[in-house]
C-alpha cells in the first residue's frame, strides 16, 4: 500500500513540474511575442538557437548574458559563455561547453565551441 501512494506521489510531482515548466515556458513566450511579434522569430529564441545575422539582443534573450567579453573595440564585439556562469545555460542544455560569439555591428557573424 506504501508503495502504490509512493508511485501516486510521484506522478502528481511530476504533472505539478509539467504544469510549472508549461506556465513558465507560455509566459517566457508571450513577453518575446510582446517583444518581437514574429511566432517563427519566439520560436527559434525559446530553442536557445543561434543564428548568423542574429542581434545582440535576440542572442540575450535566446542564451542569456554571457560570462566574459573578450573583445568590444565599438565594431566587433567577441562574448564568451560558459555553463556553469551564463544565464539560463546549463550542462544539460544545447550548448553545455564553453564557446564565444562574435557580433559585428550588433550582428552575430561566427561562433565556436571549446572542446
């Protein structure tokens, strides 16, 4: 009997964390619909893609802040992000090891991994 309301305990946290995860992802969603008001562009942000031609602002939404800049003479800007210290990424996301960006003009134009 112990066991069955263990196992009844469980999946109630689990629908409880499914309906959290679900309510912050719908409301992350609506204020970058608010923000951009493009479905594909919220999308793409909510994947945490990056992208050439992407701004500085979409890749801060989409990754968060980055742990270092390297580089930022006015032109070229080079942002370096590592898990454990950037935002919203973290070992189990799509980029789990450290890398930088570099921005021209407020524009993504190359990107690289650290392996």
């Amino acid at each position: 009997m112990k066991f069955f309301f263990g196992v009844i305990a469980f999946i109630f946290c689990l629908i409880v964390l499914y309906a959290l995860s679900s309510y912050v992802t719908e409301k992350l969603r609506k204020q970058l619909m608010s923000k951009y008001n493009d479905k594909e562009l919220v999308e793409k942000l909510l994947m945490r893609m990056i992208w050439q031609g992407q701004t500085e602002e979409q890749l801060l939404d989409a990754i968060g802040q980055p742990a270092d800049c390297l580089q930022d003479d006015g032109q070229t800007k080079v942002l370096q992000y590592e898990p454990a210290r950037s935002g919203r990424i973290s070992s189990v996301s799509l980029h789990p090891q450290r890398f930088k960006v570099t921005l021209e003009n407020g524009k993504v134009v190359d990107w690289d991994r650290k392996q």
